[in-house]
C-alpha cells in the first residue's frame, strides 16, 4: 500500500455538507467580521418578507416556516457586508495604490468598508476623499467628451433592479448599448440557447416543482458552495426518496451527504442525507457527448415499448424531432462513452430511470455554461426534458442554477448587449429619446476594445471586472490604459486599483443597510433564480454618512452627465416607487409592480413555457442537433489535460472569505491543483509535487507556475485549480461563440514538473 507524504493544508474532512461544520464556520464568520450582539439580529432577517435578501446566491425562498432562512454561505456573505473593519481616508492617505496591489484579494476585501468616495491621485499614487458633486461633474465631462461607444457598462448581479434599470437607461440615452456583464461570464449560454429551444432564457420550475418531481438529473454545479440554500430542497426531495443522478467530474461532499441544520435529529446524532442516489464523474466537456448517450438510449428503449416519448406533446408542441432522432441514431457508442467518460450502460441506467419518471427536473450550472460548447448543450438538456414531455406540468422543467441574487433581474430590466426591439420601442414611447439599436459590447468583447485601445472609459456597477475576466496579462495593463474608469462597490478590490488616467471608486449602501431618500425608508427588488420578484430592505445604520445608494449614485453621474436629459433622474431616486413605475411602463410582466411587491413573497414573472406556450418563432418549442462529440478530440490528445476552474467553499465569485476549503480537505491554502491518481501516475508526478501548468491551445501559451498537485477523486482527464488565480490559463478569446462566454471549464493544459522544485 502507497503511503501519500503529507502536505501542508492538505487533510482529510469526514464530515458531512452543512451539519456542526457549517454552524462553526458561521459563528467563525461572526466572530472575524461583526459586533456579537448585532449579528444574529441581522442574519435573522435575511431573507424575511420584511428584511434584506441576502447577497450571496439566487436561490428562492422558502414559504418562511422555519426559525432562520439563511446558511452558512449566506451567513458569511452578510457578516463580509455588515463588517464592522473600515478603511478610511486616512488608511488610503499612507498606503500607496502600488503597494495595496501586493496584497492578496483576500486581504484586500478583508480591509472592510469603504466610507467615503474616492479619486486616484496619480502624484501620490493614492486614493483621496472627494465630494461627490465635483467626482459626478468630472465624470460627465469626460464622458461628454468621448463618441459613447467608447465607453463600457458593466454590471454586477448584486445590483438592484431599481439600479440596473436607472443605469441602463442612462447608458442609452447616452448612446451605447455597451453592456458588459456578469452574465458574460456564467450563464449567457442559457440565455441564448433556451429561448431558441423554449422561447424564454430561463427556469422553467418553482419550489413547489420541487415537492413535487420523481426524479431530478443534477449536471455540473456544486450546491453546497455555489447555491447552497439549496442543499435544503435536495435533502428534502432525497427524504422521500426522489431519485436524484449527479453528474460532475469532482466528487463533491454536498453532492453526496447533508446534514440540515435545522434538522434536530441529524444534528443531536451527527447524522446525515445522503443526496446523490447516483453520483456520475462525467469528463469536463463530456456532458454533451452524456446527454446524446441518454437520449439515444431513450430511443431505443421506444423502440422497444412505444411508450417512452410523448409522441402527443411532440407532435403537438415542437419541430425539429426527426432531425434529432437521426443523429442520435448515427451517433457511435464508443465515441460517446470516450468523450463523456462514462460507459454505455450507466448511460442506460439514466435512460431507464427517466423513462420511469413522469415528472423530471434537470437542474445545471456553470459546469455546463463555461464551455465552448456550452449553449449547444444548454440546447441539449431542453431536447432532453422535451422528448418526455417535461414542461408545463407539475414537477418538471428546466432549473439554470444563477449566481448572483439578481443576476436574472439585471436581464429581465434591460441589461443586455443586445436590446429586443420591442423594449427599445417603450423606452423611447415612456422617455421621448431614441435609444441606440447597434449590438453594443458582451464582456469579452469589452476587455478586447480596452486592450486594442477602442474604448477609453469604463463604468462599473459593482463586481470585480478585471479579476473576473480571463487572461489577467492582457486584462490588467488594459485597464490601465483607460481614460476614466469609475467603480461602485462597498470594498475595495483588485480592479479598482488597475487605475486609469483618472479613477473613482463610489462607496455604495449594502442589502443590510437602511437607505432613505427624501426623509423616507426604500426598498429595492430582486428576482430570483425561479422569476420571483421580491423586495429587500435593510435595516443596519450605513457604514460611513458619505454612502450612497446605487441608483442615487447612477442618477447622480446621469444627471452630470446629460444636463438635457429628458429623464428626471433626481425625482426617480427620491421615491423607488416611480423608478418601478417606469419599469411597469417598459417591460411587460410588471403590472401593478408597486401593489405587488408589497405582498410577503412578491410575485411571479411570466413564464409562458409553464403554460405550454412558445414564443418562437414558429410558436413550437425546437429540438436541436448537436453535431457530433468527437468535435475537440486533437486538442485533448495525449498527454493534455482538461482544466475547470472551482470556486473553494470559503469564497463567492471573486470575493474570498478566507482561505479554506474545508469539503475538499484544503485548510490555510489555494495554491493547489486537484488531480486524480491516473493522470498524477500519467504525468510522473506525486501526490504533493510542485508543477508548472501550461496552456495548449493556438496561439500565446499562458502559464502558471509552482503549484502543488494532489490527489483527488476527480474524473481522469480532468483537473481543477481555483479562480480567479487559475483565470492566468484562460485564453480571454477561448469562447463559446454562440454566447460569448469564456471557456473557464474546458482550458486544454499539460502538466509537468516544476523548474523550482529541481
């Protein structure tokens, strides 16, 4: 028996997802960053009709039946907000923007809230404190000064829907749709793929589907650190024996067992659910070739039967079946079972189930999405579901598993590149100004115009641009070379110090703080990942008297901006209420916004895939063809490795809490590269060497250097390393080219020894 060395932070956890280990890491979170008293009253009304949505992920909530509706993840997101740490002037005044780059990300977010707003002085190499007035009259003077499609709109998911729709309008009454955002980055490909499939770029299914499915196929996400809110929906279907198949090249622990923490009895016993009835470690990139495995095996258990597809709901609701039928018949078993890594039998097992079920849900996430196959097999899972009739009935449907808490939201009120005519229209019916009807610029596309010097200003509304993108060598001088760029965020981080020829950086209210506006108290509004609409209010006093709200921050560098503009951005800020007005006006769905997000809940965007209806173009819903599996076989032949990029549970998106990752048995550490014993043996390699990364793919070879490699149960051919760190081997132009998006999962790579450790 081989006895592994030890290597530092490297351990073994035995615990089960949630459970004691999660309420420890919570009081931990409470004890680094908040007052003992204040924090559990905050936390206590997350996610409370009449509190704050949390900041961390978008999964619903719950009819509100239990004590507390938060979990360990968004207990550390809200105490990271509501920290009591602060990083004044003063501390800005003796620490230069050179020096502040030296620092980690981890460290510079854990510095605490920003409290006044900020202007780079390029003779100091500082950030001081300016008065709003003067930063928003500069801004405007150089924006007016630049043809706007010079200029890039990012937004961040954590923007409200009252922000996001104050900015966009701003953005095109100025003349770009220069939309940049987060949604680039992670589920573009399900808002291209599925409204060419159903008609509609998002969920089709609510909790209550939940409660109701036989069965639900889990593809490429892992729960418990990315949505974990709901691990508490798994564990409920799981205890009434839902069959739930995991498909994902990392074991993950909240994949396979959970202990509620609200559960008494798993709690006093230690005890714990197990989640996946069937764990598959599909390769990364293989669940296209997973999906036509399933899907062909579906066809010929009908051969068989006759009674496995709705022929009636096929015939009745969609096209393009025949022309699937053909290429799953042509489609080989063994290039199926190479590309997925899985065998032709377990791909069978699936088939079986499923045709055993009469209520599906599919659920995905950014395992799917950041491919450069990811919108075809968004396209994929639909033809899946719509071969068996699995929309529009109780207990099935599509789930997009989003990030960010109103990263749906940020879509549905105009945040897109590609703005629908129809919504161009209203705008200018409601406002009197003709928008601009031109495609503007996705993330990509964006960080490309900054790089051949294109674009010359940058507006960010929230988020981590820089950090977030791939390819930090070409990104970072990018941003350098700007003009003006302008951050809002509550922290700082490492994009806002990628400072321009002049940069500001905003201070905005968090979802925990008290905003009031014109002497009255304000909410804002979200949508979740299942197209509720809820409101939010906060209710702690602001970090610092200087911040401001960020649709007071919008509103304000509008107006400084547009002085003939016809849109009375100040009024609209003095009272949310009209900016949801303007919002019912504009986009359908909203009618009577303002009664109806005033009932506990909210309420419900339509989904007209739920009723059986599809709004494209042909008014059916359209089975897709994927053209083959095989497609990328020379990139990924002999000795190059597949790289996916990971979040550790101890972070969310860019934002790092600290620095465990305690599910995967890595404590104090994310220098590491997770590998399994074949490919380790493969490359020459042990357990706890030091290795080089190199990229494989056409063109400039990224490379990232001394980091240790270690045995995990993870698919062969596959590896993962952290992000943002491991975005220094994404190629920012290796793409899905139908949706833009990086291929953050599917990076061709070759591993070999470190120089620094011979």
């Amino acid at each position: 028996m081989t006895v592994r060395r030890e290597v530092p932070g490297i351990r073994k956890y035995d615990g089960p997802a949630g459970g004691w280990g999660a309420l420890r890491a919570t009081a931990q979170a409470i004890h680094l960053q908040m007052e003992k008293i204040k924090a559990p009253i905050t936390l206590l009304r997350t996610n409370q009709p009449d509190g704050f949505d949390c900041p961390g992920c978008a999964w619903p909530d719950k009819e509100h039946r239990s004590t507390f509706q938060f979990c360990e993840n968004g207990a550390k997101a809200v105490t990271w907000e509501a920290t009591s740490k602060r990083v004044r002037p003063e501390f800005l005044a003796q620490n230069t923007v050179s020096s502040l780059l030296a620092r980690s990300d981890f460290e510079l977010e854990d510095m605490g809230r920003l409290t006044h707003p900020l202007a780079y002085d390029r003779d100091t190499d500082t950030f001081r404190a300016v008065a709003w007035e003067d930063a928003f009259r500069r801004i405007g003077e150089i924006l007016r000064s630049l043809p706007p499609d010079q200029v890039e709109f990012y937004t961040s998911g954590r923007a409200s829907n009252e922000a996001a729709y104050l900015y966009q309008l701003f953005a095109r009454e100025y003349g770009t749709n220069n939309f940049p955002d987060c949604s680039n980055m992670c589920h573009e490909a399900t808002s291209v793929g599925l409204p060419q499939s159903i008609g509609i770029g998002k969920g089709t299914v609510s909790l209550d589907d939940f409660e109701r499915c036989e069965l639900i196929l889990s593809i490429g996400h892992n729960p418990g650190t990315n949505h974990p809110r709901m691990m508490g929906t798994l564990h409920e279907a799981s205890r009434r024996n839902v069959p739930i198949i995991v498909f994902n090249p990392l074991r993950e622990r909240a994949l396979e067992r959970f202990a509620d923490p609200q559960n008494l009895v798993e709690m006093a016993t230690y005890g714990s659910t197990r989640i996946a009835s069937t764990y598959f470690q599909v390769k990364a990139g293989g669940d296209a070739a997973a999906l036509k495995g399933i899907m062909k095996a579906l066809l010929a258990l009908e051969a068989e039967r006759s009674d496995v597809l709705d022929r009636a709901f096929i015939e009745a609701h969609t096209e393009g079946f025949d022309a699937l039928a053909a290429d799953l018949e042509a489609a080989a078993w063994p290039d199926i079972e190479r590309s997925s890594g899985l065998a032709r039998e377990a791909l069978e097992q699936v088939a079986a189930a499923y045709a055993k079920s009469n209520a599906t849900i599919v659920t995905y996430g950014m395992g799917v999405t950041q491919h450069n196959k990811g919108t075809a097999t968004v396209r994929l899972i639909a033809d899946l579901l719509l071969m068996r009739g699995n929309f529009g009935k109780p207990g099935a449907g599509i789930c997009p598993l989003r990030g960010h808490s109103n990263v749906q939201g940020n879509r549905t009120v105009g945040i897109t590149e590609k703005p629908p005519t129809d919504f161009l229209r209203q705008i200018e019916k409601v406002f009197g100004f003709e928008p601009p009807e031109a495609h503007g610029h996705d993330a990509v596309q964006a960080m490309e115009a900054m790089i051949d010097g294109s674009a010359k200003a940058l507006i960010c509304l929230g988020g981590n641009f820089a950090v977030a993108l791939p390819d930090p060598a070409q990104c970072f001088p990018a941003m350098k070379k700007l003009d003006l760029s302008v951050h809002v965020g509550t922290k700082l981080n490492r994009s806002h110090l990628l400072v321009a020829k002049e940069t500001y950086v905003f201070p905005c209210l968090g979802r925990t703080e008290l905003d009031v506006q014109a002497g009255v108290r304000q909410s804002i509004t979200v949508e979740d990942s299942m197209s509720m609409v809820h409101a939010s209010a906060g209710k702690l006093a602001p970090a610092s008297e200087h911040l401001r709200s960020e649709p007071a921050i919008v509103a304000g560098i509008a107006q400084a901006t547009l002085p003939d503009s016809r849109v009375p951005w100040m009024d609209l800020v003095a009272d949310y209420d009209r900016i949801r007005d303007l919002i019912e006006q504009t986009i359908p769905g909203f009618e009577d916004f303002n009664t109806r997000i005033r009932m506990p809940g909210g309420f419900r965007l339509p989904l007209p895939p739920t009723e059986r209806r599809w709004t494209t173009p042909s008014g059916k819903a359209r089975f897709s063809v994927y053209g083959g599996v095989t497609e990328d076989a020379n990139l990924f032949a002999g000795d190059v490795l597949r790289l996916v990029t990971i979040r550790s549970h101890d972070q969310y998106n860019t934002t790092i809490y600290a620095l465990d990752d305690r599910y995967r048995g890595v404590f104090g550490r994310r220098d590491v590269l997770f590998m399994s014993e074949t490919d380790l043996a493969a490359c020459g390699l042990e357990h706890g060497d030091l290795v080089d990364i190199e990229t494989a793919t056409p063109g400039r070879p990224l490379r990232l250097e001394g980091i240790t490699a270690i045995a995990y149960d993870i698919a062969p051919g596959s590896i993962a390393a952290y992000y943002p760190e491991a975005n220094a081997l994404v190629p920012l132009d290796y793409i899905d080219e139908e949706s833009g998006t990086p291929s953050y999962k599917s990076v061709p790579v070759r591993v070999t020894r470190s120089a620094a450790a011979a």
